[in-house]
C-alpha cells in the first residue's frame, strides 16, 4: 500500500493554510477519483493518467514506433489454469497407439489418450480439437505454436513469466512495456485494461519501476450494471464544471507541495489518476455499455455469458483506442476428469472468441490487432488424479504447450514448430516466452533490446537479456 506520511505541516509551502489531506476531506468532492486512488493504495486498482486542462505533460500522449509497425493495439485472451496442448491445439496420435500404457522411454507414467477428435478445419488444413467448433473455422487467420516452453510448471511462477517476462522479481508487465513505449491514443480511458471476473491481482499488472502510469487497470467483470464494473463512475454531488474548478485547484496544490518534494513519483501518479478519473466520467460509461450494440452483436457474442460480455466489452475498448488489454479466462487446471472440465471451459469461450474474430475482421481491425490466445504452460501426455469421478486429468508440464495469435502482422493457416510425438517437450523451433515477448513487441514496431528504461543504473527491457523474434510467423 501505498502511504503518504504526515509530513505535509512541514514542507507546505508557507502560504498556504491547509495540507492536501484536509483540503481533500473538507472539501468533499465525493467523486470517483477518490475511489480509484483509495483502489490504487490498495493494489487492486492502477493509476493510468491522461492530459487533462491543468497537466503540462503526460506520459500516455502517443508516441510513434522505432519502426513501422504492423500492429497498433493488443488483445491478450489469457486461458489461466494452463489449457492442454495435446487436446485442443496439438494432436498426438501416438497418444491412443500407448493409451494407458507405460510411457516409454526415461518418463514415468500412464499414457492418457486425449478424449477429443482432431479434424483439419479450413484452407490450410490445421487440425483442431472438436472442443472448438467455432473457432477452429478462423485458423486461417492464425498461427498457431505449438513449440512454446517456459521455466517453471508453477502456476504463480508461470503467469508472472508470461505477464512480466519474470518468475519472480517485480518486473513491469507486457502491457506496461506496450503503453510505455507506445503511449495512448485515448487520453479518457486507461491504456491498458484488464477484465476478469473478480479482478485481476496487482503483481501481473504492475508498472513496477517504470512511472505508475503505465500499470495495468483491473476491472471486475463479474458486475454487469456499469456502476458496478466501474466504482463511483457518476458522481452524485457536483457537477463536471466545478469538479474541473477543483481539480484545477488540487492540481495546483499538489504541484507547489511536488516541488517541494523534488517531483514524488507517487504524488504524481496520484494526481494524474484523479485527472484520469474525472475524464472516465464521460467515456467510461459508454465505452462498457455493451447494451448500446445492437441485438445481432450481442447475440453473436453471446452476451448472456460472462465470457460473451468480456470479449464485447474488450472489442468496444479496442476500437475506442485502449492500446493494451487482457481478458482473462480462468479454470483450465484440470487435473482430474478432463474431458468434462475442458470441455467446459472451451464451450465457454468457443462462440464469443470466434465472435470477436468476425467481428474484428469485419470492422477492418484485425490487420492492425494482435490477438493472443493462451495459458501460462501445458498439460502432461501421462494420466493424473483420480479416476472414480470420470476420466483421469493431466499434471503441469512447462516443456511444452500451445498458443496461437491472429492478425497483427501474423501469417495466417500456420502450423510453428513442434512437440515430440507425445507431446512431453517442444523439439523444434522451440519457442521461450522471453521470444514470444520479443515479437509482440516486434509486430508494434519495437526492437525489444532497445525499449529499455534504466533504473538503479541498469536498463532494463520486458524480455531481461534473452528473447529472440520469430519472423517466421510475420506476413
């Protein structure tokens, strides 16, 4: 949490009677600003900024590209819990040849056939599991790797590694990489966004040391009502007129006491989350509002479901300039009975993924948006948990798994690299997750040895001192 100290009576400036503190709760302005910054202390809630009338500056005005890039914004479908390779993207027929068989060779285990059918869907002829009718009939459109690997079969280790580019230290996310290098081209809403039901915890978002604009922004997406997905979006009490008087006036508070502490990078990220806050009010509203679509979209989108929801609300984001979201899709640790478990998280997000698919290619978007679909590892080819309730899971394997991406600047109908025949390791054209960060960056016009940002006298950048781009997967 973040604490400002009682310090203020003493570094005030002489000529002025109140601290911030009491100017702030004498004057009551009761609007959502105060409930974002108090969201921020806590972690849960971030502080992107934006230029407002009274800010000389902001981080998030847009910047151009080292290079032309092929991507201007991202959508990352994050597939937490760890999605198996080897039953939706990956077939491994030597699976049912073994199935519940010793492993042969060096591994241990009970081999466990994968209860679903591939069959060869589209132009190009890519296999895909029957789990996913729908949005296997995109994989024109798409890459698909199938020789991802990561450093630990952890949960928490492997979701901060594909967020931050780290197991362990607090190091800036790959959406706080993306706005700092990019900037926004929406001053009124967060540049990077992220829905999950229930929220999205602090240490996958974070900005770290890079200024607090850049951290992510978390929003709840088990709420449908507006002033629930956004706290306090309308204020009750004043009018937008006086609230811009006020803020001019703390602006100019928080400015004198600034210069006394020698530019506070938390004061700063405070002031430009109530500059935030207030613009919010007049674009957030509409901006989540999926009713304003019309009954055929919602439909197709399947706005009666959760997911349905956050793929909608992710596309009006996109659309209205939001540089960096995340849509998480959790419950993909399925240790036991997974044929019923997978299949359910897959029908969950089958329709509303191939729905944003269309509809972004029909909106003329998908050229210029990455998407990414994935989890933080893959699954085992050998059995595990108990099979009294049903057909047996698999455990955590981070030698190999799965994702795919879609336009942005990738090759569409491509298969990249490839596991061994039970699907235990990536073996060719193996793909780190430090790579995969590389040509997320690539795609947006960044050479990710060069976006760099120095602290405690090193630079440092999203992929640490590895990655490599894997221009193969670029049209």
């Amino acid at each position: 949490m973040i604490e400002q100290t009682c310090q203020d009576c003493e570094h005030r400036p002489q000529d002025l009677f109140v601290t911030r503190r009491q100017f702030l709760n004498r004057l009551g302005m009761g609007f959502g600003a105060l409930s974002l910054t108090g969201l921020v202390g806590m972690g849960i809630l971030s502080p992107p900024e934006a230029l407002g009338d009274t800010m000389s500056f902001s981080p998030l005005a847009p910047k151009p590209p080292q290079f032309p890039a092929k991507a201007k914004r991202v959508l990352h479908i994050f597939a937490s819990g760890a999605p198996s390779h080897i039953d939706t993207w990956d077939p491994k027929p030597a699976l049912d040849q073994y199935d519940q068989k010793a492993m042969p060779g060096e591994a241990n285990g009970t081999v466990f056939a994968s209860p679903f059918k591939f069959k060869k869907m589209g132009q190009s002829g890519i296999e895909v599991s029957d789990v996913f009718p729908l949005l296997g009939q995109h994989v024109d459109d798409m890459t698909v790797v199938r020789s991802m690997y990561t450093d630990i079969p952890d949960h928490g280790a492997a979701t901060l590694m594909m967020n931050t580019g780290s197991t362990r230290l607090p190091k800036p996310s790959m959406g706080s990489w993306v706005t700092y290098g990019l900037g926004s081209v929406n001053q009124n809403l967060p540049a990077f966004i992220a829905l999950a039901p229930g929220g999205v915890t602090a240490q996958n978002l974070r900005s770290a040391f890079l200024p607090g604009a850049y951290q992510g922004t978390s929003i709840n997406t088990s709420n449908t009502a507006i002033d629930k997905l956004i706290e306090n979006i309308k204020n009750k009490y004043t009018t937008l007129p006086e609230q811009r008087k006020q803020l001019d006036l703390l602006q100019q508070l928080n400015e004198a006491h600034n210069q006394e502490l020698q530019k506070d990078a938390a004061l700063e990220a405070r002031v430009q989350a109530y500059e935030l806050a207030y613009q919010m009010q007049m674009e957030a509203t509409d901006a989540f509002d999926i009713s304003k679509e019309t009954p055929e979209v919602r439909a197709m989108y399947g706005d009666n479901t959760q997911a349905g929801r956050q793929m909608l609300i992710a596309r009006r984001l996109l659309e209205r300039g939001v540089r960096f979201v995340q849509v998480w899709h959790g419950g993909w640790d399925h240790h036991n009975n997974l044929e019923v478990g997978l299949s359910k998280k897959a029908e969950e997000c089958d329709k509303p993924i191939a729905a944003l698919l269309t509809d972004l290619k029909q909106r003329g978007m998908l050229e210029d948006t990455l998407v990414i679909w994935g989890g933080e590892f893959g699954r085992s080819p050998t059995a595990d948990g108990n099979v009294a309730g049903g057909t047996p899971g698999r455990t955590h394997n981070n030698q190999a798994f799965s994702i795919w991406m879609a336009g942005g600047g990738v090759k569409g109908g491509m298969v990249y690299g490839a596991t061994d025949e039970f699907g235990s390791r990536a073996i060719t054209d193996k793909v780190h997750v430090h790579d995969l960060h590389a040509t997320v960056l690539w795609l947006l016009g960044f050479d990710h040895t060069k976006l760099t940002y120095r602290y405690n006298g090193r630079d440092f950048r999203l992929t640490d001192v590895y990655g490599n781009v894997v221009k193969a997967v670029m049209a």
